[in-house]
C-alpha cells in the first residue's frame, strides 16, 4: 500500500515503534518448501481498530529472505451494501 522497502533494521525499528499497545494472534501458518503464508490477527489493546494480515515469507538457509505482507483493516459493512441487503455478518 505505501510503496516502501526496509532493511532489516529498519523493519524491525518500524515495528517496534510503532505508535500505541499492540496485541495479536497467529491464526494459520502454512509452509510449501521454502515458502511460509501466515494470517494474523492485529488488534490496538484500547479494541478500537483490528486488521487482519497475510505474509509471504521466503527463507533461504534458514534466514528470511524477503517478506510480503497485505493487510487488511477489519471494519462494518459498508452502508452501500446494507441499504441493498447483500450479504450478512458472519459472527
């Protein structure tokens, strides 16, 4: 979405600075050869906003070598598709 590459201290200085109190949980991980697709729940502590996000991630002798991540802000139905009655909440 925003066009970046970090090394990796910058990737790891961008998540552990990251504004606010962050929690998450891990719920798939999938391996094919070298490959790793993960899905995490992310979520503020305060409940306010949560996304959900997939990576891609290859390893090459046992060290990451690139990472694609997409991430996806959880939120309500879009009013659009209320007022037309498609589709319905899932929980």
């Amino acid at each position: 979405n925003t066009n970046e590459k970090f090394s990796v201290d910058e990737f790891i200085k961008a998540n552990c600075d990251y504004p606010g109190t962050w929690g998450c949980n891990v719920e798939r991980i999938e391996k094919f050869d070298s490959l790793y697709i993960t899905v995490v729940h992310v979520f503020d502590l305060a409940e306010t906003i949560s996304f959900h996000t997939i990576s891609f991630i290859k390893v090459f002798e046992e060290k990451i070598a690139s990472i694609d991540e997409y991430w996806s802000e959880d939120g309500e139905i879009p009013g659009w598709r209320v007022e037309k009655g498609i589709g319905s909440k899932i929980k």
